[in-house]
C-alpha cells in the first residue's frame, strides 16, 4: 500500500493561492480515479479537482473558507502499490496527540514552519473530524439546514457534480434541503433525500421559521463582499439619475428582431446601450479609465472592455465584453449571450471575468425605478439600466404615451466632476433617444 498526495495546483497565470469553497468526498470514502474531490476558488473563478487515483481518502488537509497557497498538500489517498509519498500513511501510523484543527480563514502554505499543514500530516495526526452538518447527515437524520429557509421560487445551489447526478436520478433540487455554505446541496445531501424517498425534504418544510441558521460566508459571496467593501470605503461615489425615452428604440429593436437571420441573437436593450456608450465615451474618454489609488495613477484605455454585472445561482459574477468599441449591435448580443450562459454554469474562464475598463448592470427586470450602482473597483463609473414604464408625456399640445426608462449611473468623485459624469450620460441619453445616429459615424 502506498499513498498518494495531492496538492493545490496551479488554478490560473498569476494566482498564488485559492479559497476552498466545497470539499466533495468524506475522510475514509473510498473514491475512483477521475472523481471530484473538492472545489476552490480564486477571484471570481471556480475549480473543482479530480482525483488523479483510485484509493481510499485517509486526510484532508483544509476546513471550507480556508486559503491555500498553491503547492500545498490538500489531501491524502491511500493506494494499492507505489504512492508519491515517502512517508507511512496518516491515518495509520502512530501520532503523539491530536492537532487542534485549522481555523476557517487560515491561510496554508506549503513551505511553512514545522506547524504547517504538511507537517500536520507527517506527524500523522487522526483524520479529522467531520464538521457537524456532515456527521448529521452521515446519520441521514432530519436537520434544520440553510435549504429550509430558501425563498419560493429561489433557485437551489449545487456543483454541477451534484446537479449531473440530480438529473440523472429525476430528482427536483428545488425539494433538497442543502447544508453547505449558503444553502448549497452536497453529495451527502443529494443521498439523503434519494434515501428518505422525499421525506427529508417534506419535514424540514415543517420545521418552525423562529429557528436561526448560521452560515459562514465563503467562496463567491465572500469575493463579492470584499468587493463591495473596498469600493464603499475607498470611492466617493456620485449618482446621476436621467430619465430616457426609449419608443423609438424599442420600434428599432422590434423591427432589427423581426428581420433577423436565424443564426443571429435577438437583440435585448442592452446590446443598444453598450454602442451608445461605446460613442460617448469618445468624447469623454475619462470615463473608461482604472484609478490605482494605491499609487495615485489613472490609467485610460482606448479599448472599451465593458464588465457586464450578471447574476448567478452562486451570487453576481462580472464577465467582460473585450473591445466593445469595434463591435456592432449584434456582435454585443452574441458575447453577451455567450458569456451570460459561461457565468450562470460555471464555466468562464479567468481572462473572461478580469481586465473590464467600465461596467453595466440591470435591475429592470426587477422593477427597479432608481438605483444607485456600486462602481467595481478600480473602475471610475457604473452605468445601472432600471424599469421600461410607459408613462404619458407632454410633447406641447397633448399627453401622449410613451416608454420611459432611467439610467442610474455612478462615478468615482476623485477622477469624475459632476459636470463630465451629466454631459457622458446626456450623450447616451441622446443616442438612445435617436438610436438611427448610433449606426452613423461622425
């Protein structure tokens, strides 16, 4: 018998370390090779990690949240034949006391001092012990879970592992209480409710709403509130709020949509406003710019790479639309399209979620009237798309309907005056507002 260690691998150019969000296998679990074992994530970007081996897990070497430096060992196998590992395997060979198990957040480094997370394992500690939700399912008893408080019609969260076997057994996620991080479905809890025949599912309906469930915030949701923190708390925001007429717009788009060629994507109002920008911001290049506070330096970019703020199962991700400036109305729609689905599976890649210079985000279909949009950081503007209303309008002889719609808008006050950010709004508004001179160069 040998064992086999694996370790964080190199996840993407550049990146040091990643987050584990989900361990997929249990200590003691026998696994194939090929079979997932857990998922990390750095920036935006989630991976999960096969299993090179056939064998039996014998250590797991990070709680969920903790950050791993790439190159430290992550987990141990037990193998029939020769392993990569001179050492005997942890969980059989003598250990002089048990270690005190990591802190979520830790960070694990695999050049560390003797108490590191290799070490640990030299030293043959016992495999640790599951957290309490998986020896509560282990036992497939009925829990209160985060799944019990999830709101009707909430989408459920699943890896795509988890999904794939979901659907491959005719299961409705939506009925499967999840007790991962934020409500998301494990394995364990999938084999729970297949065991249960449903009856998981029917009682924690039935558990009382008084009840408090403590999550710990990791993975995408804890990304988006460092995001969010550092550009609350380092920009000085100015919202600007114009009220647009969009019928003839939508007269446009109807039309271009029912002329279409059949390869071609329908066009939304977003793919319009991406050109408007595109043509404002030539004349207030300004506004397409990254101010490195740190050192004091704006940098302005000729390429407009617009970051496009979409929501997903496992919270908002940011993909980038590159060089919006030398696409057309169509071209927006198909990337717009091709990475909106890329984000909402799971499956952008790194370069597709970094490098925006100015970002878009839409709240309309919600019904929201007026927002006042978080700039993503370093950026210096956000302009936030809110409901189409048709609203009646005094065109100087009579009220007449019309498709009215307000653009919320937010600007960085250190780099954009108020005055720059009303005139960069004004010529969108007057673009969309004659969306013929959007097709016409000057």
């Amino acid at each position: 018998m040998g064992v086999h260690v694996i370790k964080l691998p190199d996840v993407g150019e550049g990146v040091a370390e990643a987050e584990l969000v989900e361990w997929l296998v249990n200590d003691g679990e026998n696994v194939r090779e090929d079979q997932l074992l857990a998922s990390v994530m750095t920036d935006k970007a989630t991976v999960e990690i096969p299993s090179p081996v056939e064998g039996k897990i014998i250590w797991r070497g990070a709680n969920i949240g903790d950050v791993i430096s790439v190159g430290s060992p992550i987990i141990r196998i037990e193998i029939d034949g020769e392993g990569n590992d001179s050492g005997e395997p942890a969980a059989t060979a003598p250990a002089s006391k048990p270690d005190a198990p990591a802190k979520q957040g830790d960070r694990l480094n695999g050049d560390g001092p003797k108490d590191d997370v290799e070490a640990r394992a030299d030293r043959a500690a016992p495999a640790r012990q599951a957290p309490p939700a998986r020896q509560a399912h282990a036992a497939r008893a009925p829990m209160v879970t985060a799944a019990s408080n999830r709101r009707p019609g909430e989408a459920p969260l699943a890896p795509p592992a988890v999904r794939k076997r979901a659907i491959d057994a005719g299961v409705d996620l939506r009925r499967v209480p999840g007790s991962g991080p934020a409500g998301r479905i494990t394995h364990d809890d999938l084999d729970a409710y297949i065991d249960s025949g449903g009856a998981l599912a029917r009682s924690s309906a039935r558990v009382a709403r008084s009840d408090v469930t403590e999550t710990p915030m990791v993975g995408l949701r804890r990304k988006i509130a460092e995001k969010m923190s550092v550009s609350k708390s380092r920009i000085p925001h100015i919202t600007y709020v114009e009220e647009i007429d969009v019928t003839a717009l939508e007269d446009l788009r109807l039309r271009m949509n029912a002329d279409r060629a059949p390869d071609r994507q329908k066009l939304t109002l977003l793919p319009f406003l991406m050109r408007a920008m595109a043509r404002a911001i030539e004349k207030q290049p300004q506004v397409n710019a990254l101010f490195d506070d740190d050192e004091g330096v704006i940098r302005q970019f000729g390429a407009m790479n617009m970051g496009v703020a979409t929501q997903t199962e496992s919270g908002l991700v940011v993909p980038v639309v590159r060089n919006v400036e030398a696409l057309n109305v169509w071209d927006c729609a198909a990337e717009l399209t091709r990475l909106a689905d890329a984000a909402r599976a799971g499956r952008c890649k790194r370069e597709e979620l970094t490098g925006s210079t100015i970002t878009i985000t839409s709240l309309g279909a919600m019904g929201g009237v007026v927002t006042t949009p978080v700039i993503n950081h370093p950026e210096v503007a956000i302009v936030g798309v809110n409901k189409m209303r048709i609203l009646p309008h005094w065109d100087g002889a009579q009220f007449v309907p019309r498709k009215m719609m307000n653009l919320s808008s937010s600007f960085d006050h250190r780099v954009i005056d108020g005055w720059d950010a009303a005139v960069f709004i004004q010529k969108i508004k007057s673009l969309l507002e004659a969306p013929a001179m959007i097709f016409v160069e000057e």
